[in-house]
C-alpha cells in the first residue's frame, strides 16, 4: 500500500490545531532541518506561519490545508507541524475519498488522534502514531537521535515483519529546552512494566485518551472488535482526569473487548499525593480481566518515541516485555 520514503520524497506539514509554526517557530524549525537533513523536502501547507488565537484558522481553513496535501499526487506522507486540542472539528470537511484514491502515510500524535482515528474508520486504510515537526523532531539532543533513529527504521528503510520494537536506554519528560536549549534535561534509565502477564495478537488501535474523548461513539470513531489490541497515552493529566478517561472507554465496552493494552508513559503525570501510577488506576476499570498489559511503552509525549500502525497487527507479549509488529506496515 505504501513505499518506504526515500531521499527526494515530499513530506506536507499542515496544523491540524495549535499554529506551532509561529507560537514556537525556533522548535518548528529545529523539526523541519531534521526532515531536510534525511533528505526529505518539506511542503509547508497553507496556514504555515499564520494563526487565530489558539488554533492555526477555522475548521474548514484546517481542513482545506489537510485536503490540499490529500490531493497532491507529490506527497508521499503527511505529518503535522504539532497537536492541539480542537483537531475534531475539522473532521467534517476532511475529504476522505481523496486518501482512500490516493493513500499516503499520515502519522501524528495527540490531538492528531481524532484526524487518524477519523481516516482509518471511514477508509480502512493504516494509519501512525507518531511524531509531529515540532513537538517530536524539534527536540534537542541526545534524546530526539533515538526518535530519528526509529522514525528512519520504519518509514525509510525496507524492514520487514515481524519487528520487535527496541526499547532505548533513557527517556525524559523533562518540560525544558522548548524553544532554546538552558539546561540539560533529567534523564531517566528506561523500562517498560509487566502490569499483567500474558501473550496476545490483534489489529492495533488506540491513541491519546484525551482527544478520544472528543469523538468516541460518533461516525469518525473506529468500530472496536473483539480481540483488538488498544495502544493508549495521555500528558499532563491528573489521577481524577485519568479515571474519568478510563472509565470512558469501559463504559463504551472498549475495555472488555481488547485482548490486551500497551499503555504509554505519561508526561508529567499529577498523581494528586495518591503515589498510584495510570495503570493501577487503569486496573480498577479492567476490574479483573485477565489479559496482558504493558505500560511506559515509548510511543507517546515523553523522549524518545516510537511509531506505531494503526490497522495493522501487533503481537503483545506482556510477561517478556515485547511488543513486534507481525504485518508488514508499509
């Protein structure tokens, strides 16, 4: 479905929600150098250096900035400049039967959620949780290598299933070096926790909790299936946040279908003095189910990140800490 990128290709950056190309350009621009310095040409789309308060332009400006890179036969994946919060309501006046014509690879994170999640249900095409221009590449060394290192892993190089994601030696949510680098970041020895044992295989889905919040049950939301594997994040959220977020998903029964949850770190977390960590919140919504889970997976907000398929198959194994991807995803 898809060809692995190569020197020359045409990354389209949009700003599907907050305008990071003018909020935080220093940032923006640190991103874009690291797309130029693989030898990939970046297109900027229409709303590149505009904004409106908090967002980039209206809806349907968003929208046609997504529509116009949908449609151009040059690009070969779509990335946004960063997330947001108001990526939803764009969702009506995506043109979805340009990318199923034309599929190109369209990752993101966070807020992009609801623009991912919306493309894979009405299209049935794969889509990636993964990096933004800003947020993601524009992060300062040593941490953003790791990230670059993966991204070069799975959309350039002709690797082939199964691929067992390789976990890093550090990772940091540490908030400085935004936009200039004043200190060095507190770095943290990385492991992924065995919170229930077990071996599983289904089509992955998922993405940041938050922003499932705002189109979960509607015609942009995926169609969860019995035995699904669900990947889910969330940044800067509270314990009482993450519960509601958690109870969400089991009161739409999406918490007793999955097989199995790869529950991502979460940046700067506020555990309100409770001292629980997201997954023993997440245990009191599984209420009992006995199926593998795996939390501070590194394909979230924190340094570094992994890119993970959406409609693709995954094999979890939680008791030996592995995730593979078992269907090739390009």
């Amino acid at each position: 479905m898809f060809q692995p990128l190569k020197k020359g290709d045409v990354v389209g950056v949009y700003s599907p929600s907050k305008p990071a190309s003018v909020a935080a350009q220093a940032r923006y621009l640190r991103g874009k150098q690291v797309l130029e310095s693989l030898g990939l040409v970046v297109k900027e789309g229409m709303l590149t250096g505009k904004e409106d308060y908090y967002r980039s332009g209206t809806p349907k400006e968003r929208a046609l900035e997504l529509n116009q890179l949908l449609h151009d036969p040059e690009v070969k994946m779509i990335m946004p400049s960063i997330g947001g919060t108001n990526a939803n309501s764009i969702l009506p006046y995506i043109d979805y039967k340009a990318f199923q014509q034309n599929p190109k690879i369209v990752v993101g994170l966070s807020d992009v959620t609801a623009i991912l999640l919306a493309l894979y249900r009405k299209t049935g095409i794969p889509v990636f949780y993964g990096p933004s221009v800003t947020s993601t590449l524009g992060e300062f060394p040593p941490l953003v290598e790791d990230t670059i290192k993966y991204f070069k892993r799975m959309f350039m190089n002709e690797l082939q299933a199964p691929y067992d994601i390789p976990i890093s030696n550090l990772w940091s949510d540490d908030l400085v070096n935004w936009l200039e680098k004043t200190d060095e970041k507190k770095l943290y020895k990385n492991e992924w926790i065995c919170v229930q044992k077990g071996k599983t295989k289904g089509r992955l889905i998922g993405g940041n909790v938050n922003t499932i919040y705002g189109t979960i049950g509607t015609e942009y939301f995926p169609i969860i299936e019995e035995g699904d594997l669900l990947l889910i994040e969330d940044t800067t959220k509270s314990a009482a946040v993450i519960e509601k977020n958690f109870a969400m998903l089991k009161l739409h029964g999406i918490l007793d279908k999955v097989s199995g949850i790869i529950l991502g770190k979460h940046e700067q977390y506020d555990d309100m003095g409770t001292g629980r960590k997201p997954y023993e919140i997440l245990l009191e919504q599984i209420d009992g189910r006995d199926i593998p889970i795996l939390a501070d997976f590194d394909s979230c907000h924190t340094h570094p990140l992994h890119s993970m398929p959406f409609g693709r198959q995954v094999e979890l194994n939680a008791t030996e800490k592995k995730v593979t991807l078992v269907e090739n995803w390009l």
